[in-house]
C-alpha cells in the first residue's frame, strides 16, 4: 500500500469553480433519465414497490454522479516540490479530481529527499514532479516510467525544448527556469551585470549562491565555466579554482532558496545566485530587489513531470500528465504567478509575465546545460564541492 502523506479528499461544491470546463451536466442529465424510466414504469403497470422504485432512482443518481468520470476508485501518490501548495491545489489537483474522481495523495518535500525516498521505495509513489538533473538520476537508476506520447493529447501545443527534454519516452517539462543574479540595490556596493562580477572585491562577505546538489546548483556550474571560458567536464580542475577564488565573497551556499530570500530580507547578503520564480516571491518583499540575466547568458532548466516505473494506474497518470500540461492548468498557474508556460498559446501581458521565463525570444536565447556531462560528472563535482565549501 501506498503511504497515505497528504489526503486530499475532494470537496465537490468547493471544485465546481476551479477551472473552465472542470464540470460536467451529465449527472443532472442521468438522473432526469432515469425519473423518466420510472415514470414510464409506473405506466405500465410494472408492479414495483415505492421502495423498489427509490432504490432504483438512488442507484441511478449514484450513476449520474460517477458517470462521467473514468477514474473513480483510482488513485496517484505524487511526489513533488513543497511551494505554493495551496496555488496546486486550486488549479491542478482540485480540478483534476473533479474530472476524473479519483484521489490525489501529495507529498511534498525538498528534491534530494525525495530522489532517495523514491530509490528507497519506488512503488509507494506513481508520478514524480521535479527538476531535471534529478529527473536524469531516476531514468539512470530505470525508475521512470516511459511514458505513450501519444496519450498527450496537449504536447504539440508546448515549446519544442519541452516537449520531451529527457528523450521522446518520457514526460514533458511543464515549466521553465532561468538562473539569474538578485541584488539589494540599496545596499549592493555595485551594480551587477554579469556572472563575473560576483568575483569583485566589493562583494567579500555578502552573497549566496546554490550548493551543487540544489536544483540550480550545476547550472551555476555551468554559468560559472562559461564566464571565464572553460567547459564542464573538461576544465573542472580550472572551474574549481575559480570556484576557490569566490569563496571570500560566499556567505552561504544554499539548499533552501526560501532561506536566502529571508537572508536578503535581513540584510545577511547584498546579493544571490536564484531562479526566476524566486526572484518573484523575493520582490514581494522589497522592490528594491533587481533581477540580472547576465552579459555572458542565462543558463536554464526545466521543472518536469514523470511517471514512476511500476505505476498500477498508468493510463489515470498520463491522463494527470497531460493535464498539467493543458491550456486551463498553464494559464491558471501563470496568472498566480506559479510557473512560467510552456505553451505557446499562452498569452501574457507584459505585467503578468514580468519574471517569468516567458516568450518565443526569450526561451530561444536560452542557454541548457549538457545533463549527460553533469551525471557523469556530479558525483565528481559534488566531493569536490564538499571539500571547498565544507567550512563557512
């Protein structure tokens, strides 16, 4: 059996509403039926009882309201990053529980956890919602799922890159991120424009950046190879050095983007290494926060969604795959500024897509790692890493 994390128990009055198109008539339309084959019935002289007939209507009703939804007494235990759980519930998990009636059961957590929780125990989880070098570190340990295309019924609609990052067998980014600079500028000593820039001496002592095993760690990697010339995976002796130099200026390296936020809201750190959609929950705390997508290019990632090798209910997963990827789900979570889209069709003003990764230009100026070089290498890296920032 699958442990039972988070129950959520669906509450139709409060779902009807969520999305358009979520709901459905045909109960209503089931039951108006079947009072019109009891009447027609009790014309006949059929001779059934007044309890009979109730029974009968009950039993119908009880149709109605199940009908039309082909994954009652289904459910999914989904594994999945712990921010704007409330914002998921409302736009995703809700709606998609009215559609299809089964149960979702969500746990949340930070993503090395949840790797080692689904190495420990992959048949207590059926979909995985994570960053793509974890996603890479399942498919090598054969614990995704490949996954039919086919029964996407919204893929083409995304970005090319998103459509299947991972190889054409599994699932689809369904967001995307960009790794960029925040800066106090009340308090930075100077303006930043660059990923070289965090190498001044103006900044000993005051910023933060991700530790490698966090979702952005390699792209910082790769960001910090790409500043100076060198490549990963070939020149890591020479982008440790560099890594070394920066040390004076690194207050922490983080695991927790929520905790460097809270380090710039105190006055810790001038400066930090984020994803966009940090930057987003950063600036509603000061405005004086500014966003940098750096001269030398911004290196991005994708937030994915997969199946679980082993999954019972495979055809309710991809069905909940392609959901999180429908024009409704996208739109939802980027009006409450959630996720940038992938779809193309999602169309944005300049105000609500300020932040996000967003628009054909902008998605096409993007810079990807190589997630085969980073696999053979992370664990490499990662000693390394420990070596270098072992003590802060």
């Amino acid at each position: 059996m699958k442990k039972n994390v988070v129950s959520l128990t669906l509450a139709a009055a409060m779902a009807a509403g969520m999305l358009a198109g979520c709901s459905s008539s045909s109960g209503t339309e089931t039951t108006a039926a079947a009072e019109t084959t009891t009447a027609a019935a009790q014309e006949s002289g059929s001779g059934e009882t007044e309890a009979e007939a109730a029974d009968s209507e009950s039993t119908e009703a009880a149709a109605g309201e199940t009908g039309d939804k082909p994954f009652a007494g289904q459910s999914l235990t989904i594994s999945t990053f712990a921010f704007n759980a409330e914002l998921l519930q409302k736009n995703v998990y809700d709606p998609f529980m009215e559609q299809t009636g089964c149960e979702l059961i969500v746990e949340g957590g930070k993503n090395a956890e949840r790797v080692t929780k689904i190495k420990e125990n992959p048949s207590a989880y059926d979909v995985v919602i994570i960053g793509d070098s974890f996603i890479t570190d399942l498919i090598n340990e054969g614990l995704i799922a490949e996954i039919d295309s086919s029964k996407l019924t919204n893929l083409d609609a995304l970005y090319d890159c998103a459509k299947a990052p991972f190889g054409e067998q599994y699932g689809p980014a369904y967001t995307f991120n960009r790794l960029g600079i925040v800066y106090d500028s009340a308090f930075c000593p100077i303006e930043l424009t660059s990923w070289a820039d965090l190498w001044s001496p103006e900044l000993e002592g005051s910023i933060s950046i991700p530790d490698i095993t966090a979702t952005s760690g390699p792209l910082f990697y790769y960001a910090t190879a790409n500043a100076f010339g060198l490549t990963p995976g070939e020149d890591d002796d020479a982008i440790f050095e560099k890594l070394a130099e920066l040390k004076p200026n690194i207050v922490r390296t983080y695991t927790s983007a929520n905790d460097t936020i809270t380090m710039l809201n105190q006055g810790e750190i001038s400066a930090a290494v984020l994803l966009d959609y940090s930057y987003t929950t950063a600036q509603q705390a000061n405005p004086d926060y500014v966003w940098v997508d750096p001269a030398e290019g911004t290196y991005s990632g994708f937030n994915a969604i997969n199946i679980i090798e082993g999954c019972e209910n495979m055809e309710l997963a991809e069905a909940f795959v392609d959901f999180y990827i429908s024009y409704e789900v996208q739109m939802a979570e980027a009006l409450d500024g959630v996720d940038s889209p992938v779809r193309t069709d999602v169309e944005l003003t300049e105000d609500q897509a300020k932040n996000f990764t967003y628009g054909e230009e902008t998605i096409n100026s993007l810079l990807f790692p190589d997630w085969s070089v980073i696999n053979d290498n992370l664990a490499d890296w990662v000693n390394r890493w420990n070596e270098l920032f072992s003590v802060q």
